[in-house]
C-alpha cells in the first residue's frame, strides 16, 4: 500500500490549515497514495489557548477534512481539537485525531498525555482511554492501521495491544518538542515500536517552525519517518514542509512476524499477576 505523510507546518488559523489538509491530500492521491497522515496539531498549532479553537467532530473543520477525503478518494488523518468540558475550574479539549475517507469514519483520542520536559498537556486537554485501529483499502487487500499521537511513542505497551489487535501499520501523528537529543529520540522511538511489534511505523510530525515559535512548546521538529518492521528506515524528511510518499511492503511485515515471532512469544507476564496478589 502506498501511503504518504504530509510534514505540514501548522499555524493559529484553522481555515488556513485546511487549505494545506486539501493541498497535501490533493497532491498524495495524485501520487497513488491511498492513506495520507498529517500531524498532531493540524487544526491549529499547539503554543496557544486551544479551547477557543476547539470543534466538535461533526463541526466545520472536522466536516471541510471528510469533505477533502471524499473528494480526494483516499483516507486522511489529521490532528484536531474537541471540546471536553472544564476540569478544576479549566476549560479543556482532547488531542484527537480524525480519520476520514473510503469505508472509513473514526477518531481517537490522545491516550498518553505529555506531562514531561517542564509541559503539563493534562491541564488543558482530557485524555482518551481506548486504542483505535481502522481498516483502510490497500488496493489488493485491506490494511489494518493503528493510531497513535505524539507523546504515545514512549510507551511500547500500546503498540503491542494495537498490534494484537491486528494493525499491521501503525501511525505516530506529533508535534514533537525541540531540545538536544529530541529529534534522535524521535527517530529511535519510532524505530524501536517497529521493531516491538514486528509491522510498519509511519511517524509523522510538524515541519520545524523556526526558533521563536519553537520556544513556545512542542511545535515540532520535523524528522518525518517511515520504519520497517526490522526497524529500518524506509524513508525520511528533513525539517522543512514536505511530502513524504512511500510504499508499505505488508507481505514483508507478514513476513517478520512470523519469522522474528515476538507477538507470538509474548508471556501472560505471571509476574504481575503475583504482584496483585500480594
């Protein structure tokens, strides 16, 4: 299957981002592309009040993106905000992200909340509590596709239980925070899940912003990668706006896993099961 990820650069004006949802959309399925995955944050950057922004899933923005799919005939996934009520006197919003096109109509919502690095994301946004894997056309055969935002990557056991569930590509949708290190974290990490679950990781984070926006929060690095199920890397962006078309060799990811056999050999882990006992 041929996928694409469309390293945006995002900015505060929602009407603006949706241009450049159906610019990149437009110019993914030109190039045979039956998924395009854009990332966290495509509704508006992050760095500013993000519940004024905020729409319902069957609100304008979300509507403009299922429209773009439609018109487009492929499945696109894109980074967005919804209201979530108010906790501790704040109103808040989840990190979610739509999924739209072909046989598909799903969300997921931002599990792994960024609390790290001197950022506390749970003070404006909600988190999700359910994995979320869609089945997209792959021309020959349908493709099983876990999702997963940013912060996600850090924590192997999702992509286990996505894998279990069937996904044989898995996408990371970011805006990853800049610092020494990050971006190399950001490739490893997506490297390692791949490996972990012997399938396909496709990553794809924000165009770097520039030094003054950056200061801001994580809003981005670039670094937009493809990993094999071997952990290598298909394919790379640098940190300016661009799309990266690449294709998905799943009978290669059949192949692993049954070769390397880590889903397969994964214990009950016993030793929780004593620890719950104590």
């Amino acid at each position: 299957m041929r996928v694409a990820l469309a390293q945006i650069r995002s900015g505060t004006d929602p009407a603006a981002n949706l241009d450049l949802v159906e610019d990149y959309t437009r110019r993914a399925a030109d190039a045979g592309a039956r998924l395009v995955l854009f990332p966290e944050a495509t509704m508006c950057r992050l760095g500013v009040p993000l519940a004024s922004i905020a729409e319902p899933l069957d609100g304008p923005w979300a509507a403009g993106v299922r429209q773009i799919a439609e018109r487009a005939g492929i499945v696109v996934v894109a980074g967005m905000f919804v209201p979530a009520g108010s906790h501790a006197g704040r109103a808040r919003v989840t990190n979610t992200l739509i999924a739209t096109g072909p046989g598909v109509d799903a969300h997921y919502d931002k599990i792994h909340l960024y609390d790290a690095f001197g950022f506390t994301e749970s003070n404006t946004v909600a988190p999700g509590s359910e994995p979320v894997v869609i089945t997209v056309d792959g021309g020959s055969a349908p493709v099983n596709v876990g999702l997963t935002l940013c912060y996600d990557v850090r924590f192997p056991e999702l992509y286990v239980e996505l894998a279990r569930r069937g996904a044989q590509l898995i996408t990371v949708h970011a805006s990853w925070g800049t610092g020494p290190g990050k971006l190399e974290q950001w490739t490893l990490l997506a490297r390692a899940r791949a490996i972990d679950t012997t399938g396909f990781i496709a990553a794809v984070d924000q165009a770097y912003p520039g030094d003054e926006i950056a200061a801001l929060g994580p809003t981005g690095v670039g670094g937009s990668v493809v990993a094999s199920p071997l952990g290598e890397v298909v394919a790379s962006a640098g940190d300016d706006p661009a799309l990266l078309v690449t294709d998905i060799d799943l009978e290669a990811a059949r192949k692993a896993r049954e070769t390397i056999a880590v889903m397969n050999n994964r214990t009950d882990q016993p030793w929780r099961k004593a620890e719950s006992r104590r």
